[in-house]
C-alpha cells in the first residue's frame, strides 16, 4: 500500500518497561500494526496486539498497576490523529566542508504538533477467570480517549569543524490520556495511582565534544497535574555519540542509565 508501512513483531521471553522503569516478563508476545505516514497532515494507524501475560518470575515489589503491554489476551486499538511540522527558522547557506554526519548539519528551529483520538477494545482480552475479573473491573470493553503532544527541536550549528560547531535542544510536552488529565484535576484523590498515563516533559540536549563526538542527555518528566508539587524525574539517560564521517548517517552510540541500572551500545543509522 502506497504511503503505508505495515509491522509485524514476534518476541519470546519478551520484556516489558513501564514508565517507572520496572521490568515485566513476558513469555511471548506479536502484534500487527498499519500505520499510514507523511510529514504533515491527517493519519491513522489500526492495530492488533497479543500478549500471553506476565510469567510467574516477575516482581511486582516496587511497581504499580501492569502496563497495558503486559496484561493478558488481545488487544485492538486503532488511532486518527493530525500532525503538523513548522519550520520557523533554516539556515539554508551552502557550507564548504563535509559534515560528520548529514542529517546533523542544518541549523533550524522546528515546531511541531500532535492531536488525535484513540479507540481501544479490551474485551478481546483472555487470560484465566480471575484475570478476565480483573480486567472486567479495570477497563471497559471499549474505551475512546484523547491525546496530544507539543514540541520544539533547536540546532545551532552544521557540525563541520572540530569545535563548538553543533549544539542541539528538544523538548516535547506529551499528553497520552485526556480522560486521566481531567479526572485528577476533577478529583486527585480518587484518582488510580497508576501514573503510566500522566502529562510528561521529554528533554533532549546534545553537544558536541569535538570533532564527530557529542554527549547527550535524554531526561523524562512525570508532571503533578494538580501543579502542586514539583515535576518528578522519571527516566534519566547519558550517551556518548561517534559519527564515523565516511558513513554519512551511521552513529555508534553508547548509553547508561542510572535509574534503570543498564547501558548498551548500539549502531543507529538514520536517527536525527
């Protein structure tokens, strides 16, 4: 299908992380997913998710209410959004010299804008007769939601020379759940302690060390939506970042998480 893009995952001995960073482990899990794309517009994407449920090894000490991704049986979901990018500032002058890496070298100031509705069916969900109880109480057979998302990306720099040539800042407002935005401004105290579906500030700020090496810093936010106490840190992450500039657009980035406890290194090709 033209300007389509349809994924299909299978995973055994799967894990799942939710947004306080606990691990859930799941034996196995697949899903289907059509998702329409573009850089602005109207878009949608319909899906259908399986999961056999969390494994008898998994720790519940810590952490809240299960992740949607965790729970038992088959889920269906489909969205309708609308997406808007704005390009308010570019610098467009031709440089000399070769960047480290090119989908880094254009300074700008971009904006962009998520708003869409979410319809999901949890009574295609299974499991045993205590969890189907459990999930009857929890979740209606079909739910309709709401959510949005606000951004700003801000480079300076073409990241040429060896120094002080590429700074980059992002910082994206994230609204998953409309529904429990206004049931805690309604009534915090009745609200689920379940914060999975909070507003959230995402922060993102690059540099460059020199030459074709920069650190990064990737933080997330859980905002009171009440405003009476201060934004709780949710997710904390340093990298460090080589762009090899014989490759173009491949980056070998290693990255540690204190809050989860666990780093890695990976290859990224085509990541802006």
């Amino acid at each position: 299908m033209k300007h389509h893009d349809l994924h299909l995952q299978a995973a055994w001995n799967d894990k799942c992380v939710d947004r306080r960073g606990a691990y859930w482990n799941i034996p196995h899990a697949a899903s289907v997913d059509l998702v329409s794309h573009g850089f602005s517009g109207i878009a949608y994407r319909v899906g259908l998710y399986h999961s056999s449920g969390i494994s008898e090894d998994s720790t519940r000490e810590g952490a809240g209410q299960l992740p949607l991704g965790a729970l038992p049986g088959i889920c269906g979901q489909a969205a309708l959004y609308w997406e808007k990018k704005k390009e308010i500032w570019k610098d467009r002058r031709s440089q000399p010299h070769k960047p480290f890496n090119l989908l880094d070298s254009c300074p700008r100031v971009l904006l962009s804008g998520v708003i869409g509705g979410l319809v999901t069916a949890e009574n295609l969900r299974g499991g045993d007769r205590q969890e189907r109880l459990v999930l009857r109480d929890s979740f209606p057979r079909i739910s309709t939601d709401l959510f949005t998302s606000a951004g700003i990306s801000t480079q300076l720099g073409h990241f040429q020379r060896w120094f002080l040539d590429f700074s980059k800042l992002d910082a994206h407002l994230n609204i998953g759940s409309v529904n429990t935005l206004a049931m805690s401004l309604h009534n915090s105290n009745q609200l689920n302690k379940d914060f999975s579906n909070f507003p959230n500030v995402e922060v993102t700020f690059q540099q460059q060390v020199a030459g074709p090496f920069c650190a990064r810093v990737d933080s997330r936010f859980m905002l009171d939506s009440t405003f009476k106490k201060r934004p709780s840190l949710q997710d904390l992450t340093y990298s460090f970042e080589w762009s090899p500039e014989s490759f173009g657009a491949l980056k070998v980035v290693a990255w540690y998480s204190p809050m989860r406890n666990e780093g890695m290194m990976e290859f990224r090709l085509l990541e802006k």
